[in-house]
C-alpha cells in the first residue's frame, strides 16, 4: 500500500508513530497503518512502559485541562489500555523545544519519547465497531513546531490501526473537534441532546470508515468524499434545537451532519444537519 502522505511535510519527519497496546490485544492490530509501519510499542502491563504512560497523562492534562475533562491515570489503564489502545505520534524528548519540556515538564536532561497526540478506541460488542474515546495533539500549544493537521492523522492511524469498519463517537455541539472528524464524511447522529452524558449538549455520532475516508481524514491531496447539502445549522448554544432534534431522532428520522460547523467565536460553532428521511 502506498504511505499515506498528509498535505504538511513536517507531520511525516521527524515525527514517530507508536501504539499502546497489551502482548494480548497486538495480535488484532495493523502495525503497518495506511503504509505506514508501527515499531514503537508499549505494553502497559510492564513497569518500563510508566515514564510514556505518565506523559500520555501530561499530554491529556494540557490539551483537556482547561476543559475540565482531564482523566484519571486508573481511567486510562482500564477504559483504554487494557481493553482497547492508544494510537499517535511522538518524538524524542531530546528535539522538543524550550517550551515544549515545559509543557511537558520536562528537565534538560530528560531523554525518551514524548507523546505529541494519542488516538484512543475502545471496542464494542459489534464486530468492526469502535468508540472514539480520546483524540489529543499538542499542535495548538507547541505552534513552533508547525504540526498542522495532526490530529487528524493520528485519528486517521489509529482506526487504521484498530482495523475499524465503522466509528462512533461523542462531541459537544461546540466542539472544534468536529472539524476534525466530519473529514471521516457524514456523521449519523445518533443522539442530539444527551442527558446520560454529564454534559447533555452532547451529540453521538457514527461514521462508516473506508480507505478513502481515512487518506481524507489524514489530509492527503486529491481525496474527495460526497457530502450532502446541508438543510438547516444548529446554532452551539440553542439547546432548545438540539432537543427539538434529538425528539425528531426518537422518532425515527435521520440526520448527519455532512461537514464541518461554521466558526462563530470561542465555543461557539454553528452546525450543518442534512435530513436523511
């Protein structure tokens, strides 16, 4: 298979691509994702493994933070390491600048890799089928290093990785992430308004995934993917919208949400619904 080449040069050098994963769940896995090859693997089950595991931790910290949404370690080994995987791209402590050791917290001397974005899937019971749980990148907090567009290569990888046949997911309506995963094609709705989620403004979506869907989701060149007009936006903050749909779903009528929302300001996103039927 032809490597998968993202439109930024720099996300394809000097960068490496890992995988978290147990000597039992490895066997299932695509070391060699969208021709890429997979040689740096931790296993969380082995003590070597902690020092990437804790900045894994410092990577969700920094990018989830302020959000409120950071892990716990115990959520990382039993949600995601053990039964599922972690999937993204690192690089040598030794390359990373002034500013990235502190956000890292990292000392001069620090050496090893350092987890720039993780992808985390968990499977379901639906063979093919897996959660979107985390997606992570330091891009937004280290722009000196130019790594536009790796978040969604390492999302690209990691389903590669996973071998998934369909994706599901849970965003918030004024989540810039949506961005990133709309580029997988139409997302079903599944959910509009979600009150088992602790933030009800939540929507859960699936997404069918093909070769094609991941190239353009790894932002290479030249991948087109059909895409229906929107009908209407949902505006990020009219959670009476989001109900009124949410009732509609119930009922048995489709949407999804054909392609990336429309910047409004800070968390505020308005988002394009295609009705299905």
């Amino acid at each position: 298979m032809k490597p998968v080449q993202p439109k930024n040069d720099r996300l394809s050098q000097g960068l490496v691509p890992y995988v978290v994963g147990t000597p039992q769940n490895l066997p299932f896995f695509d070391l060699q994702p969208l021709g890429w090859s997979i040689d740096k693997i931790f296993n969380p089950l082995h003590t070597d493994s902690a020092r990437f595991l804790e900045r894994l931790g410092r990577l969700d910290v920094v990018t989830f933070g302020p959000e409120g949404m950071p892990m716990p370690r115990w959520v990382f080994f039993d949600g995601a390491e053990l039964p599922g995987g972690v999937v993204g791209l690192a690089c040598p402590a030794q390359q990373l600048s002034e500013a990235g050791r502190t956000l890292f917290g990292l000392a001069p001397e620090a050496e090893g890799f350092v987890p720039l974005s993780m992808f985390i899937a968990i499977p379901s019971h639906q063979a093919g089928t897996w959660m979107g749980h985390n997606l992570a990148s330091a891009s937004p907090q280290l722009p000196d290093l130019g790594l536009q567009g790796l978040a969604s290569l390492t999302k690209a990888l990691g389903l590669a990785v996973f071998r998934a046949e369909q994706q599901i997911g849970v965003t918030q309506w004024n989540s810039l992430a949506l961005a990133v995963h709309t580029r997988l094609g139409p997302l079903e709705l599944r959910t509009a308004w979600t009150p088992a989620h602790s933030e009800p403004w939540s929507l859960t979506y699936r997404a069918k995934i093909t070769q094609a869907a991941l190239r353009n989701l790894a932002r290479e060149p030249g991948q087109e993917l059909h895409r229906p007009e929107p009908d209407f936006f949902i505006d990020s903050e009219d959670h009476g919208a989001m109900q009124d749909l949410q009732r509609q779903i119930e009922a048995g009528a489709r949407f999804v949400i054909p392609h990336k929302p429309r910047v409004l300001g800070p968390e505020h996103l308005q988002v394009p619904v295609a009705s299905l039927g």
